[in-house]
C-alpha cells in the first residue's frame, strides 16, 4: 500500500471526527517547498512534505517545510548530517540526511527504545502503525487518543 494512500485514509478518518483537533492533525500536503528547506532536507522527507505537510500524531509532531528552519538547534555538533524533523514527547527527532534513517537517541526519554529506521518505516510503522503503541505509549492495556484512533480507524 502507498504511503500516500494510508495518509489519505487516516486523513480522511480523522477530518469525520468531532473530536479531531484533540486526536491529531494530518494536514494537506506542502503546495511548495522553500529553496533553503530543499537543500536541508532528505528526498524521502521531501516526498512526505508534498503529501503532508508535517502534523501532530499523538505523542508525535513533525514539522512543516515552514517550521524546518526555525527549528534546528537541537543538533548534536557530532553529527552534521542529521537535522530536526519534530519532537517525540517534547525530545527532538532526528533525520540522517544521508541515511534517511529517523533517529530518536535511547538516552533521551526515560521508557523509550531509541529509533533508527529509514524514513518510510518511520511513518508507516510508528506514526500509522502498531509501533506507536508497542513502542511509543509504551503501556501494556493503555491506550492514548491516538492510538485508539489508529486501532478504530485501520486500514489493515
């Protein structure tokens, strides 16, 4: 299944609820991309700003080609190739350039498993997929808005 057709089912999903704007966002994507953000950023981040462009997934925010460049401080000096995709619980989230591999550093956030898995995983698993239960929220028999709205509205 496309990535573009699993982002247009949750959107579409999302929009029916009146409860949306608590759940999350699933924007339309990026009409156009700024010059500067094209030269900092991943093809395969590039692609998913032109389908969404950024969002908030529960306990996930990604930013949008008009937030990127404000919102690079957090790089660690030691890797020049990573650059800040949005924040996980409030922590910054990384993306190798290079790689394309999402990075969340284990020693982050207490509770968490670190992240390093390509981009297109990233999305599919951890923002519309189980991985943002089993390892995100992290709860045995908890749920988040967010993960009941994944759970009630799959794609399978």
């Amino acid at each position: 299944m496309t990535l573009e057709t699993i982002i247009a089912h949750y959107r579409s999903r999302l929009a029916s609820l009146p409860d949306a704007i608590l759940i999350g966002e699933i924007p339309e994507g990026a009409e156009s991309i700024p010059p500067k953000v094209l030269q900092l950023i991943a093809p395969a981040h590039c692609s998913f700003l032109k389908l969404c462009n950024g969002g908030t997934f529960g306990d996930i925010i990604l930013w949008s080609a008009e937030e990127l460049l404000e919102n690079q401080y957090h790089i660690p000096a030691e890797q020049p190739s990573w650059y800040e995709i949005g924040q996980l619980l409030y922590e910054p989230l990384f993306l190798d350039k290079h790689t394309q591999y999402v990075i969340f550093p284990a020693d982050v956030y207490e509770g968490i498993e670190g992240i390093e898995v390509d981009f297109d995983t990233f999305i599919r698993e951890y923002i519309f997929g189980s991985k943002y239960k089993e390892k995100i929220i992290g709860y045995d028999n908890e749920d988040d808005d967010w993960s009941v709205f994944l759970n009630d509205s799959s794609i399978s």
